[in-house]
C-alpha cells in the first residue's frame, strides 16, 4: 500500500530477494572470518526488516536490538527501524513504543513523525485500540493475594463400628 508521506514511503518498500542475498552473504561471511562489524550487523538486519516475510522481519528486529543495546552510537538508527520493523509485522503497539522513543530525543525527526503518522493510520484502519506496552517495573496493584483455605465438607454421621443397641 504505497503512501503519500516522502518520508515514510521506504517502511511500505520491501528489499528484492537478491539485494538481501549480497546482505546475508556479507554478514556470514564476516560470521566465517571470527568477527561481524557493526556495520554488516546493521545492514543485514535493515534489509531483513524491508524483506517481505514476517519470519525474516522478525530476524531483523532481533539483530537491531542487539545492536542498540552494544552500541550507543546506533541507537537511533536502530530505534527508527526496530519501530518499521514492527510496523511491518502489524505490532502496532511496540512500533509506537520504539518510534515514540525515537521522537523524546529528536522531536523535529520527520522520518519519525511521518512513521508515526502510518502507524496511526493503521490504528484506524484496522479499527485497533493500542495501548502502550505495559512495562516490566510497573507491578501489579490490584492483585489481592489470598491463600486457598481448606475447604469445609459437608457434615457426614461417622460409620458406627459396632452395630447400634437393639
């Protein structure tokens, strides 16, 4: 579905085949040689994201995150197409999460903004209602634990063991 947005019109293009097949060698072949760069790290996972199958997107995006989380200088390069990533796959939720990201540090980012805008697009076109992630530190507050009491059988008359008087 192409879009009216410049800068997000490269989340709805995918990668042909043989343009991620000089990506996927590149990476394997630095995998071979003891030591990937950053770089092909980087390239591989951007041409998975912009690849056509969710397996492969999904590929993607976990190579991104690995990236993010080893090189501060990547961050918002790897922030933006982590959020495309999901995008692609129809994660609504974590691609405003990761584009919202992006936007707190670079408000005036039109790559994002538009990005943003296709996601909201989404949202309405699906008919979704998405709500943020929730986040690993927020704990639970209206959990009331109880312990299971035993519970009360109904009362039985005991079995006499000796026949009753007579």
């Amino acid at each position: 579905m192409p879009t009216d947005l410049p800068y997000a019109a490269e989340a709805e293009t995918s990668l042909s085949p043989d343009e991620l097949e000089v990506l996927r060698r590149q990476y394997y072949k630095e995998i071979e040689q003891g030591h990937v760069s950053v770089q092909s790290k980087f390239n591989y996972g951007w041409g998975l994201i912009k690849s056509g199958g969710n397996e492969l997107q999904t590929e993607g995006i976990k190579l991104l995150q690995e990236i993010y989380s080893a090189s501060p200088d990547h961050r918002r390069e790897c922030t933006y197409y982590i959020a495309v990533g999901y995008y692609k796959l129809g994660n609504y939720a974590y691609a405003r999460k990761f584009n919202n990201l992006l936007l707190s540090v670079e408000p005036d980012n039109m790559q994002a903004k538009s990005l943003g805008e296709l996601i909201e697009g989404a949202v309405k076109r699906d008919g979704l209602i998405v709500s943020t992630p929730p986040s690993r530190e927020r704990k639970l507050t209206s959990f009331r634990y109880r312990p299971h009491h035993r519970r009360r059988r109904p009362h039985r008359p005991r079995p006499r063991l000796c026949p009753a008087p007579q």
